[in-house]
C-alpha cells in the first residue's frame, strides 16, 4: 500500500469519527486552556482608575511622607493576544508611560518594557510568585508588584533593595487601582 493511500484512509477515517476535515482544534486564546502562565496577568486587563502614593525615601521602618496623585490606566491585549499593551496617564503627576508584556514560552516568564515621556526605559522579567505577580528589573535592584488582587481592585508596589545590604524590599511608590 502507497503511503498516499495510507495517507487517504487516515485523513477518511478522521473525517467520519469527527465529521471536520480539521486535524486539530483551532481554540482561541480566551477558550484555550492556560497550562502556563500565558494568562496570569490577565486580571490588570481593563481601564483603571489608582491613587497614586510615593513614599519619600528613609530608613526601612520609616513612616512614609504620602504624596496623593489621581492615576488613568487603560490594558488591553494587542497583536492576535499575544501582548499586553499599558497606556499610563499620571493626571495630575505630568507623568505619563507605556508598556508592553508578553509571555516568553520558552522561559515561563513574563517580559515587559516600560518607556515614559521622562526618557524612562525599563525592561523587566518575572511572573507570578504565589498571589503576587512581580516583575523585577534585569539588575535586580528594583520591582514593582501586583498583590492583594481581587476582581474589582488590586495594589502595585514599585520597590527597590534596601541599602543596608538585607536584602529586605523597600516600598518607593503604591498605586491602589479601583
């Protein structure tokens, strides 16, 4: 027998148990199965409103100096839902960013570049570690991470190591997103 017709009769019997000439399922990203951590960033999708707090830098166990901003973000998936696009408006800090996450198979970690209209460029990697997802900087000396996430809110910290060498993390600035 020809491997044609072998070829012939599989593709036959396929189309008679199934009733589609299809081999494989075509499942879109919201219907597919995360096995990975493809959709572990998914709960930031939205438009989002935040109070803003920076902390004034100090000692660890410092009370921290509050400075209360109003805080736009809108994300979104991008590119066939393989990016996570942010539009970060600072109202009332002059501040304004962008981002763009994807998640790198390969690795199982999520990458993400952050840019500003200070000339900022902040590439970083990471994930979700627990019910927090952090993503920290390549040099390590800093991150930001999402905690205490629900369905109608969640915190992020930017944070960055503490100088006394602890290796404790150090809140900078808190966003507590509704």
């Amino acid at each position: 027998m020809s491997v044609g017709i072998v070829i012939m009769m599989l593709a036959l019997t396929l189309l008679l148990l199934t009733g589609t000439t299809e081999m494989t399922q075509n499942l879109t990203p919201q219907t597919k199965p995360a096995v990975d951590g493809s959709h572990d960033l998914d709960f930031w999708l939205g438009t989002w409103t935040a109070d803003s707090t920076q902390y004034t830098p100090g000692q660890p166990d410092q009370k921290p100096t509050f400075n209360k901003n109003y805080v736009a973000n809108t994300i979104t998936r991008s590119m066939k839902d393989q990016v996570i696009h942010e539009r970060f408006d600072g109202k009332t800090m002059n501040f304004n960013g962008e981002s763009w996450s994807v998640y790198n198979k390969q690795t199982g970690q999520w990458q993400q570049t952050w840019v500003d209209d200070s000339g900022g460029y902040i590439p970083l990697t990471g994930g979700k570690i627990g019910k927090d997802f952090i993503l920290t900087t390549l040099n390590g000396k800093s991150r930001m991470r999402f905690h205490n996430i629900t369905k109608d809110s969640f915190d992020w910290m930017w944070e960055g190591q503490a100088k006394d060498g602890s290796g404790k993390w150090v809140p900078l600035w808190l966003l507590n997103y509704k």
